[in-house]
C-alpha cells in the first residue's frame, strides 16, 4: 500500500494527507470534550505531548514495539485526563479553560526539565512508524465508534451536558461521571495521536506542543461546527491545509485565523456544520428531487 | 404515610430563612398543590425536593426512605420527575432526544454495548424510542418529534418539558408553574393533561400562580408565606381561610 502510493502520489502531498489524518483523530478528541460534551478545554497539546513523550520513550529508550507504545500513549493520556478531570471538571466555562491552559503549561516545563524526555533538545531517532494506512486505518475506526457513541444512550446524556447541565442532572443523568468519561475518551485520542505524531516527525521537543497547538485544534472544532463530526472533520482538513496554502504568507498566518474566525463567527456561529441536521439535509434532498422530478415531466 | 413526607425542613441562605421549620405530607394518587405569593419559597422547596439544595434543617422522605442530602439524579433515578419554571431543555437536540434523554436512567444496556450497537442494546432503543413517541402524542407533540427543542413555540416547549419528566416512569411529577405563559385553550389542555398524569397513577405536586387552574385541579394544596405554612387543606377550605385572603388574595378582613 505505501509503496504503490510513494510510486504515484508527490510525497509533499501525501505528508500532508497523512498530518490531516493526525490532526482529525487529536481534534475529534478535542469534539467530545469541548463539541459534544461542551468543557471548554485549551490544554488539548499538552495531553497530546503525554501521549507523543510516552510511546516516544518507549520506542527509544526501551524498545517497546509500535502497536503496545501506540496503545500505551493513548492510555497514559486517557489516565492523566481522568486523574485530572476529577477534580476541575467540577469547574465551569472560563475557569475550566484555565486550569485546561494552566495543566499544558505545566506538563510542557516536566518536559522541559525531564531527564529521559531530553529536556529542551527533546528526542530524536523515534522509528518512523506512522504512514498513510495506519492513519487512516485509525481514522476510519475511530470516526465510526465515534458515530456510534454520539448516536447512542450515553451520546445524547453527553450532549444533554452541553444543553443544560441541571436539567440533565433532574433527567437522571450523573453529569459528573459523564464528563469525566467525556474527558477520559478525548484525552485518550489526544494519547493516539500524539503518538502518531512522535512516530511521523521522528523528532520531537516540548516547543511542538505549546498553547498555540491548543488553540489550533480548538480551532477546527470550533471552524466545522462544535459537536459535529464531519464539522470537525471539515475544519481540520481546512485549517491543515491552509498554512500550506499560505505558504507565501507564513508569518501572517494567525493573523488568517483571526480574519477566518471573525468572518465566520458573523456568518456561521456555529461552525460551518455545526447546525446542520442529516435529518434536515434528508428532507431538503427530497423536497427538491420532488419538484425537480416534476419541471421534468 | 404519604409518598412525599416533607419533615420539619428549614432552608437558611446566608441568614435569610428562605423556609422556615416547614411540615407537610403528600399522598400518593393525589394533585398537592403549592401556592403562595412571589418569594413564599416555593421554588426553593422544589429545589430541596430534588437535591439541587441540601436543607438546613430536617428531613425529607420518599416512599418512607430519605432522600435529602441524595444528588439530583439520585433522586431522579428513585422517581420524582420535575419541570422548571424557566423552561429548560435541551434546545439543540431534537424533541424525541429531550424525551429519551428522560430515559437515560430507566436503561439497563451498558456503555460499551450501547456504543457499538449491540443487538440487544439496539432493541431496547427500539422500545425506548416507541415509548418517547407515545409520550410525545400524550403532550400533544406527535407532529414535532424532530423539531429542534429550541424552534417549538412557547406552549409546546412546556408540554415537552412534562413528556421529559413523565419519560423517568416517575412516581410523583414536580410541575413548577406549568400554566405560566399560555393562553386560555393551552390552559385547558394542559389541565386534562395533568388529570391524564393522575390517572396514570403518578401523584402530581404542582407549584401554580393561576387560581383558576390550581382551585380547578388540586385534591388538597398548601398555602405558604415567608416560608412558612399558612393553610393546608381542600381547595373549598383553602379559599375561606382569613389569613390566605389576607396575605395571598390581597383582600382587607
């Protein structure tokens, strides 16, 4: 597979599809917690970092083979996360961003100053493990259990959260547990593909998950549509591509954010797909194939 | 013994005696209706009931066991449903979703089997799905079962606040001021509505400001003011008491 794509496909470009695929598995993680489950959290690259750092390390320093670092990083994520969500997620809106913020910042300088994690020069010589099947293969599981959470009984007391935390509660839903478990399954995806990450640079340092990393996943959940999956996936494909396609304007590129957030914020408030129902999409298909059918006869 | 004791409770908020040493008892199959002017503490009451506060003082039983100091959707799961009197719902989920989130405690499939689709957890969806339509037909909400909670109009909004509260299989429903808002033929509905809850089996417990439809419906209902009770008793009695008019109705003696 990889080398039938090496032979046909600009390896430019499918460095990128493979990044895509990355950034779509770290920012659907960041939908369950901020999207669906509505805690605003702008720590998500410090979970990352955990993830990247433990199967970084376990691949260099120990030998561990690809699949158990892989599995071994989106659980030491999903362990921190749970361990830290106790705790702050009794905090709401602003303040959860905070300690969310505050949390990054802090698991950044362990990096910094961590002897096994190469303090500032990080790590280098990771195997290059991660390719185009791997990622997409991942992809394609995770979008698909993703779908089925959000379609199903703890999908709805997830989104029951985001609506209105009392009322949820009086509905017999334990908010509580629910956001944490909330928390626990994001940051397990942070885990993921922090480590796929690791695997595809080869070389990482505490510089490549700093607050602006958080900010731009962020970014693409809130650019597709808070809550929704092809939103994020939408938005991640954009905001992925589009420093690309700056290229030439690479030092004005927040500057693009902030010019791309504020339009949209204006046009589409919630996200590009943020409010659109399969439902409706359904019903506006065939009310229109209905009177299509008819000009044509 | 009643299905709700409410024992001696007394709920402070920073020296403020929101309620005040405050004893009454309701029985199950009846409409308990709850009456008193603008800050009596009647909201604070339904707020104790259901554990978003915890009393101060005294206790408070359900079916004989205690439920003050249990966390909200405790006390939800051992069935007393509420509605609130600022309408909330789930606005961006559809009106079948609000109903079925209702459900969320009354199912038995597990998280994991739940997500990946098992059969049996799909089956039970199923049935959950059948019963949230049936509720949504007794509010009078059939047509609108995917309408995004938040686009219903005013009326509807309230009818599928109940249908979410009646989704627990609750025991006893809190209705915090359901009439507010509606118009004359609304007021009617909701009326047999309510009637329709009795029948069902389930003790309805309703805080109203509208005499009309509290004097209407209400097997017995207390009068509070400045926390504490006033009157208690029939309707018939309620309305003849002296210190009611004086402090309710508004009327010199």
């Amino acid at each position: 597979m990889e080398s039938l794509l090496q032979q046909y496909v600009d390896l430019y470009y499918l460095q990128i599809v493979i990044l895509i695929g990355i950034n779509i598995i770290l920012a659907l993680g960041l939908n369950i917690i901020t999207g669906v489950t509505g805690q605003l959290s702008m720590g998500h690259a410090g979970f990352m970092s955990i993830g990247a750092y433990t199967s970084a390390i376990l691949a260099t320093q120990f030998g561990v083979p690809f699949p158990v670092c892989l599995l071994a990083a989106g659980l030491m994520a999903a362990f921190m996360g749970v361990v830290i969500g106790i705790p702050i997620l009794r905090l709401e809106g602003d303040y959860l961003a905070m300690v969310t913020i505050g949390f990054a910042e802090i698991v950044r300088v362990v990096f910094l100053n961590l002897e096994i994690a190469g303090r500032g020069m990080g790590l280098s010589g990771i195997p290059a493990e991660t390719n185009f099947s791997i990622v997409w293969g991942l992809v394609i599981i995770i979008v698909l259990l993703n779908t089925g959470l959000l379609k199903s009984r703890p999908g709805r007391a997830l989104y029951s959260i985001r609506e209105d935390e009392i009322a949820a509660e009086a509905s017999g839903v334990n908010t509580t547990l629910y956001k944490v478990i909330a928390f626990g399954m994001g940051t397990f995806l942070a885990g993921i593909g922090g480590s796929l990450y690791a695997h595809y640079l080869t070389y990482i340092n505490p510089g490549n998950f700093g607050f602006m990393r958080s900010v731009e996943l962020l970014n693409m959940v809130v650019l597709g549509g808070m809550g929704s999956i092809p939103g994020t996936i939408v938005g991640t494909i954009i905001l992925t591509i589009a420093p690309e396609v700056l290229r030439f304007v690479q030092e004005y590129r927040l500057l693009f954010y902030g010019a791309l957030l504020v339009i949209l914020m204006i046009f589409r408030p919630n996200g590009l797909l943020g409010d659109v129902r399969w439902h409706d999409v359904k019903r506006y298909w065939s009310r229109w194939r209905k009177t299509w059918i008819k000009k044509g006869s | 013994m009643g299905i709700l004791e409410v024992r001696n409770v007394s709920q402070e908020f920073g020296g403020l005696l929101a309620l005040d040493r405050l004893s009454f008892s309701v029985e199950e199959g009846e409409i308990y209706g709850l009456i008193g002017p603008n800050g009596a503490g009647k909201t604070t009451l339904f707020n104790l009931i259901t554990g978003i506060y915890r009393p101060t003082l005294g206790e408070i039983l359900f079916k004989g066991q205690v439920i003050s100091g249990l966390k909200p959707y405790r006390i939800a799961e051992v069935g007393i449903g509420r509605t609130f009197q600022n309408v909330r719902l789930f606005k961006k989920l559809s009106a079948i979703d609000n109903v079925r989130v209702g459900m969320h405690s009354r199912s038995r499939a597990g998280f994991f089997s739940s997500v990946l689709h098992f059969p049996w957890a799909n089956r039970e969806e199923k049935q959950m799905t059948e019963k949230c339509r049936e509720l949504l037909e007794m509010v009078g909400l059939s047509d609108k079962t995917m309408e995004l909670a938040g686009s219903l109009a005013y009326g509807e909004q309230r009818c599928l606040e109940i249908a979410r509260a009646m989704a627990l299989s609750p025991s006893l429903v809190l209705l915090d001021e359901p009439a507010a808002g509606m118009n004359a033929t609304e007021k009617e509905e909701l009326l047999s509505l309510i009637r329709r809850i009795r029948d069902l089996g389930v003790t309805v417990l309703l805080v109203e400001h509208d005499m009309n439809v509290v004097m209407n419906i209400c097997d017995r209902m207390i009068v509070l003011n400045y926390g504490s009770k006033i009157a208690e008793g029939p309707p018939d009695f309620v309305k003849n008491d002296e210190k009611v008019i004086q402090s309710y109705l508004g009327v010199d003696m």
